[in-house]
C-alpha cells in the first residue's frame, strides 16, 4: 500500500495524476520481471492511501478483445468500492505476445475528472526496463462518479445482502458478459453458460454438453434445466450462479429485442435477472449493449 503525500493531495487533478504515476511504476516493474502482467487497478481513499486489486485468474481469458472495453470493464470489478473512494486507475496490458504494445488506462476522480490514457511501450529482455512514451490522455465522460442516481430497479437487489455476497454478484456478473460478449462476437449466437461462486469465493464455469437435433440446433432450455439441477445438487458447497442465455423480448410495439440474459442467485436469498440488450455487427462482429434492466426472478437453485 502506498500513501500519497500531502503535496499530491492540493487537487483532484493532481491526486489523479499521482495514482496513475503509482500505476505506471507498478505496470513497469511488472514487465521488468513478467514482461506482461495481468489487469489490475489503484484505488486512492479517504484518507490518501493507494490500494491494489487484480482481475482474478478465472476472469482473464473472458476479457473482451476491445482494449478499450477491458480497461472500463476493469473499473466496473471494482466499481462495489467506489462509494469509499476518491479515484481509481485501471491498467490493461492488452497483448503481451508483442514486442511493441501498447498499455490502456483508465483514470477517474469522484470529482468528475475521467480519462483514457494510452502509453506505447517496447517491450525488452528479462531484468530491462521497458521504453515507455509519453502517455496520450483523452478526456472522456465520467463512468463510476457520473453522478446519476441509480433507479429503484437497480439498488433493491443489494439490500440485506453482506459485502462478500455483493462481490460474488459482481465476480459473477464479470465473468458471464465478457464470455456473453465474445461467444456473440465469434459465433454470432451464444449458447447456454454457467458460473458460479464456492464456499471460499473462488469461480468455477459450467457448460451443459447436448447433443443437437435434427436441425442441427441445442435446446436452450433443457441445457438451462440441466445447470439449475447441477447447482441445486451442489448448493450447499456454493455461495453464487449464474446462467446466461440468449434471449428475445417481444415489444408492445412489435418486433422483437435481442439480449443476453443473466440469471443470478446468492445463497444469501437474492435471486434476479440482469437483462442486457444488445445489436450484434454481423460483419464486424461488433457487439453493442443497450441499458440493462434488473429485476426480481423466481429462486431456481435456493427455492423453499
């Protein structure tokens, strides 16, 4: 833990600048010894001191290929501590195949100062420090401090819950919409997925392997069915799941809407639905998520 100093305290813009002068240190001795290292963030607090946390192991590979994306994804891990913070800063070390990359940041004050910071690099041999060039900073829109009260719909589901229960949620949500987001993006379509969180907060993935009809298509619900049955048998070695489907809303108006949906229970008692919207980019496998909506569910795994 570093603590800043009184100097480095005078503004927002300056307590920004140091936690990101902190993360750069850090990315740096990293590829001193590494030469790549794993998403991490600097999150500065009330009283001037910098905390560390890492994306866990199991979220690494579902990381979306958008730079851009992983680093405010980074954040979003995270975003549970924000109400006790003044700033945070993600770091991203996007491809670490490359002799030349470059590392994505993103830097944000609760005061409303956010920033997209990319540093070019070279990256050397063991024991050598890296080449580093002048980093190019983007002002962007606030995304943890935005000021927006959030809706009813979204604060009812963390009541009476405990912090631990609240990060598995969010470890859980972390996990299932970067593999949502890829499977879409590589496949154009995205089968039936689990996860879940055990006694000890560790996460493991689950898939429900059928055999397809003469269609050559799977049964979505019965590969749901086949996941909530697992986790029930498991329940008393699990503390969170999550299954994530691919869904379609009919509209009032006609038509229909696409989205991803996450089925979420806690062994606490919560049991919801985080329905996310999105428009996939056939040719460029873009995918786009609108505004989610989260609402109650009917408890599947924990019911009476």
């Amino acid at each position: 833990m570093t603590q800043l100093s009184p100097e480095e305290r005078t503004s927002p813009e300056s307590e920004l600048a140091a936690v990101v002068a902190e993360a750069l240190k850090l990315a740096d001795a990293q590829l001193v010894l590494n030469k790549s290292f794993a998403p991490f963030v600097f999150m500065l607090d009330a009283e001037g001191a910098v905390h560390r946390g890492e994306v866990p192991q199991e979220i690494r590979g579902t990381m979306p290929s958008d730079p851009e994306v992983s680093v405010k994804l980074t954040v979003d891990l995270f975003s549970g501590y924000a109400e006790n913070l003044f700033a945070m800063v993600a770091v991203l070390d996007p491809e670490s195949g490359k002799n030349e990359d470059t590392l994505h940041l993103w830097a944000e004050h609760r005061s409303g100062i956010a920033q997209l910071i990319r540093v070019d690099f070279t990256r050397k041999k063991f024991l050598k420090h890296p080449t580093f060039s002048e980093p190019r900073v983007e002002a962007q829109a606030a995304h943890l401090w935005n000021g927006e009260t959030a809706s009813p719909a979204e604060e009812w589901w963390h009541q009476g819950l405990s912090e631990q229960a609240i990060q598995d949620v969010f470890k859980l949500v972390g996990v299932a919409v970067p593999f949502a987001e890829d499977q879409l993006s590589r496949n154009g379509v995205l089968a039936p997925y689990g996860a879940s969180t055990d006694l000890s907060g560790e996460v493991a993935h689950r898939m429900a392997y059928l055999e397809p009809n003469e269609d050559d298509e799977l049964d979505s619900s019965e590969a749901i069915q086949l996941m909530t049955e697992g986790f029930r048998l498991e329940k008393d070695t699990l503390r969170g799941t999550c299954i994530v489907a691919d869904v379609s809303i009919k509209l009032e108006e006609g038509g229909v809407l696409d989205a991803v949906r996450l089925h979420i229970e806690h062994s606490e008692g919560l049991s919801m639905h985080i329905v996310k919207p999105y428009e996939l980019d056939g040719e460029s496998g873009t995918v786009a998520f609108g505004e989610s909506a989260v609402v109650p569910a009917q408890a599947q795994v924990w019911s009476v």
